[in-house]
C-alpha cells in the first residue's frame, strides 16, 4: 500500500455491461442460497428453544436436541453467514478494485461446494454422524474438506479479483475479507489434522478454532463490509484508513491466541490461559479503535437512519460488535467466568455477536448493495417488519438468557440443587422462545425481501429510489 486512500472508488454499474449481469448474478445466487440456509437453520433453533420448556415436545430420535443443536450452529456458521459474506465479499472486491471479478465460473464452482458441504453435513448429523466434541466441527472430516475446498476456491478468487484492480491501492475492505479468507484456509487445515487432536492437544486446537472462526473469519468479513458500504450509504469517505488499517494488524496480532479462554480453569497449562486473558483485554484495542471508526464516519447522521434501513442495520451492526466484543473481554476474566461458564449467559453473548453484529452486518450489506447490482428494491413495508421484529427480538433473546444464565452461575455457586437451577431458569427460556419466534418471522420477510431484490419483481431502483446510496453510484 503505497499512498491512503480515503474513500471508496465512486463507480456505477449499468445492466447492459456483461461483466456487471455476472457480478450481479453471483451475488443474488449467494444471497438466495444463503437467505434458504438462515430461514432452515433459525426453524431449526426455535424448534430447540421450545424444547427447553417442553422438553418431550416433538421428541423422537431424529429431533432430539443433541442432533438439532449442531445442525443448527453450523447452518447458521456455514450455510448463512459463510455464504451471504462470500457473496458480498466478491461484490465489494470487484466494485471498489474498479474490475471485474477474476472468474465468475470459480464464484459458482465455490457456491456448489458451500452449499454441497452444507447439506452433506446437515444429512449426516440427522441421521447421527457427528465428529464428537469439537464444537463447530461437528461435520464429519470428508465434508469439512469440501468446505475447505470452497474457502480455497474463494481465496484464490478474490486474491485473483484484487490483483487486477484498475486503482493503485487495496481498498480497506480487501484487506479485511481477503486477509480472512486465507487466515481461515490455514485455521481449517490445521483444524482437519489428525495427529495433534488428541487429549489437551485436542482442546487447545478447539480453542483455537472455535474462537477463529468467530474472530478471523466472520468478524474480518462483517467488518470489510462496513468498510465498503458505509462511506457509500453516507456519500462520505471512511473516518480514518489509518485506523482502519491500524485496526486490522492489531486484529491479526490479538486474536489467534485467546482461543484458550472457553477452556479456563481447564487443565490447559495455567499460563496459556493467562495469555488468553490478557489478549482478550488486548482485544480492546481493533474492537473499539474499529468501532470508533465506523461511529465517527456516522457522526452527524444518525438521522439519516430513519430514511435508510441499510443504515440502520449497519449501525446495529457496529453496536453489536462494540457491545458483544466488550463483554467478551469481561468474560474473560476468571472472576466472571466463575459466574458465567457452562451457562446460558454464553449463548447469550453468542447470539449478541453472531447475530447482533454478524447477522445484521450481512443485512446491511444487502439491503446496501443487492439493489445496486440488480436494480430493485425491497419494499419499505418489507424493510420495516425485518428491522423491527429482528431488533426486537434479538433483544428479548439476549437480555432474558443474560438475565437467567446470571441467575443459574449463582445458583451453582451457592450449591443449591441442579434442579433449583433448571426452575429458574424456565421463564427465561420461555422469553428467549418468543424473541426466536420474532427473529424467525422476520427472516421470513428477510426471504420475502431478498425475492424481490433478485428474481422476483422489486421495486425499481431507478424510479423513486430514496435511498442515499443511490446518490454515491455503485
Ligand atoms: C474481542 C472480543 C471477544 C472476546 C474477548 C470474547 C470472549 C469470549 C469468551 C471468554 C467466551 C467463552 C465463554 C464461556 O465459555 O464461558 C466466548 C464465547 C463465544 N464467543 Fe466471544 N468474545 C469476543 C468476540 C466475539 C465475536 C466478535 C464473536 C462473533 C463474531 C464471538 C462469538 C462467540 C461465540 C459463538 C462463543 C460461544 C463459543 C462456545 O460455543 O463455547 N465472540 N467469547
Ligand atoms: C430465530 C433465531 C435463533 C434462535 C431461536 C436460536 C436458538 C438457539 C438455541 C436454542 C441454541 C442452543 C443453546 C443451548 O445449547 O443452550 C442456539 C445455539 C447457538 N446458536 Fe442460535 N438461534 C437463532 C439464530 C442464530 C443465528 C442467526 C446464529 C448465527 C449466525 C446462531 C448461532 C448460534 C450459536 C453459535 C450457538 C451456540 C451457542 C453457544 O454454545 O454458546 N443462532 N441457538
């Protein structure tokens, strides 16, 4: 990167160019596949919401929860959000390198696999073939290969897609989703290999992996699209592209090795798990420096929000990954792990980052950039019921589970019976059932939204498009 480039490439995209129609077409078939895989999956997680309250609802081997819980986890993690980033991904490469994409065939070739190991992996957990306890690597092995094969393809796609750029620096998105791609070729490798993944050897790589795939892959990802959306939303260049550049290595320095704080008070070596602690405090610096970043290109506009869904979800986006980051840290220390492991406090921060952050990330980024490559909209009644009800819902999901898992820690800690805890918990899991319910109504009309943005029929951007992206170009 010889000189600072501050803002993103202003370009516009007609239809009748070609290269445009194969963009286009690449981001709406990942957009599609990844709208089937969240719809599927979140079904599937408010089926086990329910269960903690009636636990012999809908019982029967191929629904019970240990096969339900990791065909959930990894169709959100694989299906969804690996998808739906992807495809954004290959869109902000090409637009803001002012090229086109290095090989739209490898884009579908990559597609066929995602989604082939994604449906592969959900059929051999139903019918119980499952790699055991490492957690998000439940897929048996031949099947994370096809994943890996399909992270390789998109590596060297949009590796391909940057190195023709028309413009003389790497935009700051590239830096993030290109970085991520290949950060996560080598943590899937070193994930697949057998020979160290046994005894502590096994839990230390699970550490690892688990905390990587959440912090160098669809964290790097989410934040790439900000990078590019956001000055193209607000008609303005980025705060800083220092900080942002600032942000990334220090990203890449802190992350990789905090994967030891889910296994504390473990008998991981003591000192590893400190050094987790204190780089999840280090953790501080990207995630707010990161935050301020996107909050201060915002300054002066949040009212712009009320005319913009793009930006409102974006703007949840950024709180998200301020808000759940900053717990995780807190997390972190042992004090509070005491209090909070093994509870439901943690599916809390789960559902904080992947889909308070994560998810709304990737809606923002759609709800930003589908229309400029296909030239239609959603309608506004549309935009309003998913903002609304997946806000909302979320919101009841995270504060009861935060509420109750507090409540179960402490029941524990003052040795009252298992039982005691379970009780406690039950109104808690009763709300966390009604925000799911919400979350999943909306992604119906997430489904219903990204139709008519695609294939079906849309408003037409052109027309009377209020948006402010359309003021910026592609
Ligand atoms: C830098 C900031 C972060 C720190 C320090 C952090 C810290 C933690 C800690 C300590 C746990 C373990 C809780 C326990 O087992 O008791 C955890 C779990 C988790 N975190 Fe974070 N977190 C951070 C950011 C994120 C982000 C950005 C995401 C998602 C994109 C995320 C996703 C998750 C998930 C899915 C789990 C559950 C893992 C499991 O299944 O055990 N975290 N985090
Ligand atoms: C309607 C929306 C959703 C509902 C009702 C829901 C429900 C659930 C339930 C019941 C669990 C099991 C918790 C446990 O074992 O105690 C779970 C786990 C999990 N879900 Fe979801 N979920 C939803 C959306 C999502 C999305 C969109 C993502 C990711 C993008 C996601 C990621 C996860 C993760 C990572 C876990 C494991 C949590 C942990 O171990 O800490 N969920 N979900």
């Amino acid at each position: 990167m010889t000189t600072v480039q501050t803002n993103v490439p202003p370009q516009r995209s007609t239809l009748a160019n070609r290269d445009d129609m194969a963009l286009a077409s690449v981001l709406c078939a990942y957009t599609v596949t990844a709208a089937f895989w969240l719809l599927f999956a979140t079904a599937v997680g408010v089926l086990m919401a329910y269960k903690f309250g009636a636990p012999d609802f809908a019982s029967g081997q191929w629904l019970t929860f240990g096969r339900l819980r990791p065909i959930h986890t990894n169709a959100t993690f694989y299906g969804w959000a690996s998808v739906g980033l992807v495809g954004l991904a290959y869109y902000v490469a090409a637009r803001s390198s002012r090229t086109r994409l290095y090989s739209p065939r490898l884009a579908w070739i990559g597609l066929v696999l995602f989604n082939l190991a994604a449906v592969a992996g959900t059929i051999a957990l139903e019918l119980g073939f499952n790699d055991g306890n490492l957690e998000y690597r439940e897929w048996p092995w031949p099947i994370r290969l096809i994943f890996l094969a399909a992270l390789i393809v998109t590596a060297w796609n949009l590796i391909g897609t940057v190195a023709r750029r028309s413009t003389t620096d790497i935009y700051l998105s590239n830096w993030y989703t290109v970085g991520g791609v290949l950060w996560t070729c080598i943590i899937a490798v070193v994930a697949i290999l057998p020979w160290y993944q046994y005894g502590l050897g096994q839990v230390s790589v699970s550490g690892f992996y688990m905390h990587n795939a959440v912090g160098m892959w669809f964290t790097p990802l989410a934040l790439g699209i900000f990078y590019y959306a956001l000055p193209k939303l607000l008609s303005r260049p980025i705060y800083s592209y220092a900080l942002g550049v600032f942000a990334f290595w220090t990203n890449l320095v802190f992350y990789p090795i905090i994967g030891a704080h889910h296994f504390l008070f473990s008998p991981l070596p003591w000192f590893l798990q400190t050094i987790a602690i204190v780089f999840s405090v280090a953790m501080l610096v990207p995630v707010w420096g990161g935050s301020a970043n996107f909050l201060l290109t915002m300054r002066g506009r949040m009212r712009g929000m009320a005319h913009s869904y793009p930006l409102s979800f974006i703007f949840v986006g950024v709180i998200g990954y301020l808000v759940g980051s900053t717990q995780g840290t807190f997390e972190a220390f042992r004090s509070l792990q005491e209090v909070w492991h093994f509870t439901n406090f943690t599916v809390g921060h789960s559902h904080l980052t992947m889909y308070g952050f994560v998810t709304f990330a990737i809606w923002g980024g759609i709800y930003a950039l589908l229309p400029l490559a296909t030239d239609k909209r959603p309608s506004p009644l549309g935009l309003t019921l998913h903002f609304w009800m997946a806000l909302v819902g979320n919101f009841i999901y995270i504060i009861s589970l935060s509420v109750g898992g507090t409540i179960q820690g402490l029941d524990w800690i003052r040795g009252l019976p298992f039982i005691q805890s379970v009780a406690d918990m039950q109104s808690y899991w009763v709300w966390r059932g009604v925000g799911g319910s919400l979350m999943l109504v909306s992604h119906v009309v997430f489904g219903w939204n990204v139709w008519r943005m695609t294939y079906g029929v849309g408003a037409r951007s052109s027309l009377d498009d209020p948006s402010p992206a359309k003021a910026v170009g592609t």
